[in-house]
C-alpha cells in the first residue's frame, strides 16, 4: 500500500484557504457603530423579555388577588391552593371581567366571576323617565351555589372564576361558563340565547366533580333579585309586584302585596313579577322544596325610591350519580299575556286577570276584543268604544233595574197605607206588603238581581285594565301613559292616601258617579222601606251617594289613567240609558194600569213564596199564642 504524505501543493492548499477565511471574517467584522448598534438591540431584547415575564406574573397576581385578597408570590400560590382546592386551577386561570352578549331583544352581561348574569337590558322597553329596562344592574341580583366539598371546604360560586366560552351558530349564541377542577373536571352554566325570544336555555351540570363535591351535605341554589322601579307611581306599580310559582301538576300561586316567607314543594318555576316586567326560572325536574320570601322595599311613596321589593329563593339541588344536572330555563321579558302564553307553560298565569269567571270573561272576551280594536284605532280610543259596547249589551239589565224602581215607586202609597194600618202588627205589615207586591209583579229583590248580573263585569274590567301591557306609554288626551295616572297639576304638598298630585280622569269619573247615583238613590230613596229596629234607609243612600265618589276620586289618584277613563265613560254612558229610559221608554201611567190589571189576575205564588208565607202565618200564631199566655 502506498503511503499517504503531505506534499507541498498540499500545504500550499491549506495556506490559501486559511488565508481566504481569515480575509473574508476580516471584512464581516462590524464596524464600532454596528457593534454599539447590536449591543443596544441585546439590551432592549432583555428588557422585553423581563416585561413579558412581569405580565405573566401580574396575571397570576390578579386572579389570586380577587381570591384571596393578597400579592401571590410562589408560596402565597401554594396559600391559594389550599384554600380552595381542586378549583384554584379556575381561579389562577381566570380574571375578573364581563362577557357581553345580546340578541335582537336583550342585551347580557355575565360576571366571570360567579358566572352568573349581572346585567339582563330589554333592548325594545324603556321606562317612565326614557331610560332602558333593566332587570339586572348593579348588584341588584345574586345567583349562587352553596356546597361543600370532600375535603370539608364549603364553597360558593358567586365568589370562584369560571371561565368562558361563547360561540354563536345563525341566531343562536351558547354562552358557556365552567368553574374548572381540570381540563376534563369541572362545573358548567351553560346559557343558550335565541334572536326572538325572550326565554334562555340554561343548563347546571358538573362533570368528574363526585370526588370533590361531598354529596352529604345539602347543595342550595340561592337566587336573589331586588325589582327596579320602572313606572311613574310607585303604590300602583308595587301594588302587582310579587313572586308567583307553580306546583308540579299545574296548579299556580302567588305572594300578593304582602310580605312574604314561605316554604314550597315541588315547584316547577319561580317567578319574580314587576307589574310588566318578569324575571323566571323554570326547571325542568321540580324542585323539591323552596324557601321564598318576598319584602317591600318603599317605606315611604312620597320619597322617590329606586327599588320596590326584594325577592329571595333558597333551593336545595339533588346530585345525581354523585353529579348536578338539571335542565332549566331563564325568561327576562315582559309581563305581556300573549307573550307568556305562548310558551305554553302556564306562565300567564303572571297575568291577574281575575279568579273563576272574572278570568274567563277577561281571556275570552274582553281581551280579543280589546287586541281587536287596537289593531286599527289608538289604545284610548279602543278603550272608550269597548266601554260603549259593553254598556250596550248591558243596557237591558239596566231597563230590568229601572223598571223595578218604577214599579215599587207606583206601589209606594199602598205599601205606606199597609205599613199605617198594622204599624201595631209588623208581622202582618210584612204578609200584606208581600202579596201586594206578588200581586203586581214587582219586588226589591227584581231590581237587585240585574245589579248582581253587572258584578262579574264590572270586577272583570277592573282586573283587565291594571294587566293590559298594550296600554304602557301610550297617550290619550291628556294622559302620557294610560297604564299610570294622568297628572294635570302637581300638588306642593302630599296628601295621605291621595298624592302629590291631580289626576283629572279619576276626579271626571267621581263627578259623574256622583249624578249617576243621584238619579238612581233618589229612585230608590223613594222606595226604600223604613222599618223600625232597622236603619234609616233613606240617609244611608244619601251618604253612599256623597261618600262613594269620594272614594273614587281617592283611591284612583294613582290608578291607571286608563281605568279612569273606563269608568268615567261608564258612568256617562249610564246616566245617558237612565235618562232615555225614564223619559222616552217607561211610561208610569202605563205601568201603574199594567199593575192594577195584575192585582186583579189570580197570582200563583211560588215555591219561594209560598214557603215564607207558611212561615210568616206561623210565626204570626206563635206570637199571638205569646201575648195570649201573657194575658
């Protein structure tokens, strides 16, 4: 084999290379500005990475900061760890914002923190100063979940960091917020809103928490919510703020005006009611108790206030297979009975439209009518046309009761000559006075019945008027919102159960209640009977016809202005049909010979009738047996 030696084109080779090397790192060497150029680049590079490793650490500050109260260093981390445990991965993660979202009808707000809703806006509805609803603001609500966990903690939501998630699918947009132990363990409210659509999908479920969460012990779901004013007078608008709910199986309640504090069981929704706006929970499986309590929150209505009732609901939750699910749904809308209806979840039960058949006259009859005419005429208008309507198909009840009057007014000498002539004998006053009045067809009790078959028409309306939704901020006359009163001068003083101010449909409807009762008491003034042991008839007419319009111009001040104008058109229209009736229609000399003919016939005497006349005859004998024994 040959030898391999270095010979001198060899070494000659390698000279020349080193030596192109050496010239070409010569001419990279920079120059001395490159080098200070390169060296000040280096010191910014550091800076940045330094401020970039502060960031990180201020995050992980933050979130420990709104947990614990404190500056989190390494050890304070380790502090945080183990206060709350398997969910300081949540907490460390998290920060303390808001995540917005809205639709076409609400604007939301939720609090990552608790994960719950802290802002609810109704983008379409505003109040009586113009400002948006809100059913949610400031604080004004709370949703938390009280449980405690295997390692003897107990925790609520309201104060741990769930993370979001929102995601949006057409009109749909999913809002998740998890309160995570891991990646894979952790505790969800998932919220699904829908453009159109005034009611939520809200789900509670957790998932792989049946090692932290110790099922022992009770689980509560705690809702609380103050109701924001939102309408002009404070009394009206409290008067129909309360909490409503419904038992499994359908049947429905609620609080009323009162304060409240109830236990319920199984409950399927929970409804917090203010007068035209409503916040609900529904739940697909019934709760099976459920502490509520509801308090009034104006101690004074002369002071202007921001809340009317505070509401309160305390739920204890079921685990199921050591894990929370429960399928339920939120609604934040109006108190409106077509909107309510349409779920089909008997929520227009929310809606006091009246118990029995004041309910059924005001779902059947007055609010097709009503939703009729406001389709094509304004709301006020609507109003005074169905008040003539309703007068209209009512006036021959009225023509019953004015032909009543009439009679007993024509019988009234022949009554007083019977009272006269048994004044000693009140037993046999009472005999003759009812035979007499057999024999001419005429009876108190005849002008009283059509007055009874007036009542559920008149209690109907009374409740409609309060609940119509379709009447809030619309105008009329004077009147800016018929669904609160009117105001045509504003008293420098409040008046105890009247106001601070002067309402005119209230004080119109008054004026003419009081002439409507004139002509009717004086009829009956006439008429009335005077018997001794019993009161004066006549002077207790003569206070209701002074004392009832006062009343009404009272307690109306700071009803809707709508409901006065019902009555005020009523009242007009009555006095109207009273005086066509006793001046174009009843004729008394007509009637007074139509009684004389009837005296004359042979009257067959009821059941009724004849059973008092029996019992009359024998009360008669007992005492003239008494004054027999006295003798």
């Amino acid at each position: 084999m040959e030898e391999k030696k270095l010979d001198i084109n060899s070494i000659i080779g390698f000279v020349l290379i080193f030596g192109i090397l050496a010239y070409m790192l010569w001419q990279n060497q920079p120059t001395p500005e490159e080098l200070e150029a390169q060296e000040k680049a280096k010191q910014e590079q550091i800076q940045a990475e330094q401020k970039a490793n502060q960031q990180d650490q201020t995050k992980v500050t933050t979130a420990a900061d709104y947990a614990i109260g404190a500056e989190v260093d390494s050890m304070q981390q380790i502090a945080l760890k183990n206060k709350l445990g398997a969910f300081a991965y949540s907490a460390l993660k998290a920060s303390d914002e808001e995540t917005f979202v809205e639709s076409d009808l609400l604007a939301l707000k939720f609090n990552n923190k608790g994960g719950y809703l802290s802002e609810v806006k109704l983008k379409e509805f505003v109040d009586f100063r113009d400002n948006p609803i809100y059913l949610i603001k400031d604080n004004n609500a709370s949703f938390n979940i009280n449980f405690g966990t295997t390692d003897s903690r107990i925790l609520n939501t309201q104060d741990l960091y769930f993370e979001p998630t929102v995601t949006k699918n057409g009109d749909i947009t999913v809002v998740s917020m998890k309160l995570k132990v891991s990646e894979s363990k952790f505790l969800e409210y998932r919220y699904e809103l829908k453009d159109g659509d005034y009611m939520m999908d809200f789900t509670i479920r957790s998932q792989g928490l049946s090692d932290v969460i110790n099922g022992s012990q009770e689980i509560n779901l705690d809702w609380n919510q103050k109701g924001y004013r939102h309408a002009k007078s404070i009394s009206y608008e409290n008067r129909y703020t309360d909490i409503h709910y419904e038992y499994e199986g359908g049947k429905d309640d609620y609080t009323g005006m009162r304060d409240a504090d109830e236990t319920l069981e199984d409950v399927t929704w929970i409804g917090y009611k203010q007068h035209f706006f409503s916040s609900i929970l529904l739940t697909d499986t019934p709760f099976k108790t459920t502490h509520i309590t509801s308090k009034n929150l104006v101690e004074d209505e002369a002071v202007d206030t921001i809340y009317t009732k505070q509401f309160t609901s305390k739920i204890p939750l079921e685990l199921k297979g050591g894990e929370l699910n429960y399928n339920m749904d939120w609604y934040y809308g109006p108190s409106e009975f077509k909107t309510l209806n349409a779920y089909d979840r008997n929520l227009d039960e929310m809606v006091p439209l009246g118990w029995g058949i004041f309910g059924w006259i005001n779902r059947y009859l007055f609010m097709p009518l009503f939703s009729f005419l406001g389709s094509f005429m304004p709301y006020g208008i609507a109003i005074v046309v169905m008040t003539i309507l309703v007068k209209i198909c009512l006036s021959f009840v009225q023509y019953k009761q004015f032909l009543s009057q009439a009679k007993m007014k024509i019988l009234k000498p022949e009554l007083d000559a019977i009272r006269e002539k048994y004044k000693d004998n009140k037993m046999k006053a009472q005999q003759e006075t009812m035979a007499l009045q057999t024999k001419a067809g005429a009876s108190p009790l005849a002008g009283c019945i059509p007055a009874l078959i007036q009542l559920p028409v008149f209690y109907a309306l009374f409740q409609f008027f309060p609940s119509a939704f379709q009447l809030r901020q619309e105008s009329f006359l004077w009147a800016e919102d018929l669904s609160s009163y009117d105001t045509v001068a504003n008293l420098p003083f409040n008046i105890p159960f009247y106001g601070d101010h002067v309402s005119l449909f209230p004080l119109l409807a008054s004026i003419a209640i009081f002439f409507y009762m004139r002509l009717t008491t004086g009829q009956n003034v006439q008429t009335a009977p005077q018997q001794e042991g019993m009161p004066d008839m006549a002077k207790m007419m003569k206070y209701m016809m002074y004392f009832s319009p006062i009343m009404m111009l009272f307690f109306f001040n700071n009803y809707a202005s709508g409901l006065s104008l019902y009555y005020f058109i009523s009242n007009l229209i009555s006095i109207g049909i009273i005086l066509v009736i006793k001046n174009y229609i009843l004729d008394e000399d007509k009637i007074h010979a139509q009684i004389q003919e009837k005296k004359k016939k042979p009257k067959k005497e009821s059941r009724f009738q004849a059973k008092m006349k029996e019992m009359m005859e024998q009360a008669e004998k007992q005492k003239q047996a008494q004054q027999k024994r006295k003798k």
